[in-house]
C-alpha cells in the first residue's frame, strides 16, 4: 500500500512544484507589461481553467487594465500558450496591493 501512495504523492508534489514555477514566471510577466502605472495597483491571483483573474485595488486600475485587456490577453497567450482564454479583472484590496 505504501507504493500508490508514494506515487501519488510525488505526482502531487511535482504538480504543486510546477504550478509554482508558472506563478512566478506570471508575477515576473505580469510586471513587464504592465508597466510602473499599474503594478502597484495590480497583480494576477490565478490562473483557473484558461481564466487568469486579476485583483485592481483602485476603480482607475481596473479601468486602465480593461483597456488594456485585449494587447495583455495576447502577449500571455505568446508566453504561456493558448491555455489562457480570458482576463477577469476584479476589485481587490484597499491601497497598493502588496507585491
């Protein structure tokens, strides 16, 4: 018994390993086309069935990043492949969101 068990934690283990390496290579992608404007006012909280949600803590963030939704929405489908179908923005934190 001890054998399955193993394996499905070692699956476990490299998949959580894995989507940590994508977070921080989304984090890292994130700043660079955002800009110094909006990287203080937002920041990526997943990245869910195609779907990457994005916290703004400000109306004018998450205006300015509506706008700019359909050039960012490209440039992470170039850098991560088609897994991304969408951007959601949606109202985070008071005051600059922590980085």
């Amino acid at each position: 018994m001890a054998g399955p068990v193993s394996a499905v934690l070692k699956d476990v283990m490299r998949t959580a390993k894995t989507q940590r390496a994508e977070a921080r290579r989304l984090q890292k992608l994130w700043r660079r086309l955002v800009g110094r404007q909006l990287i203080g006012h937002s920041r990526p909280v997943s990245l869910r069935r195609g779907v990457l949600r994005v916290e703004a803590d400000e109306p004018g963030a998450s205006f300015l990043l509506s706008l700019e939704k359909p050039r960012l929405l490209k440039a992470i489908q170039e850098e991560l492949g088609e897994r991304l179908t969408d951007i959601v923005i949606r109202p985070g934190g008071r005051g600059e969101l922590s980085r």
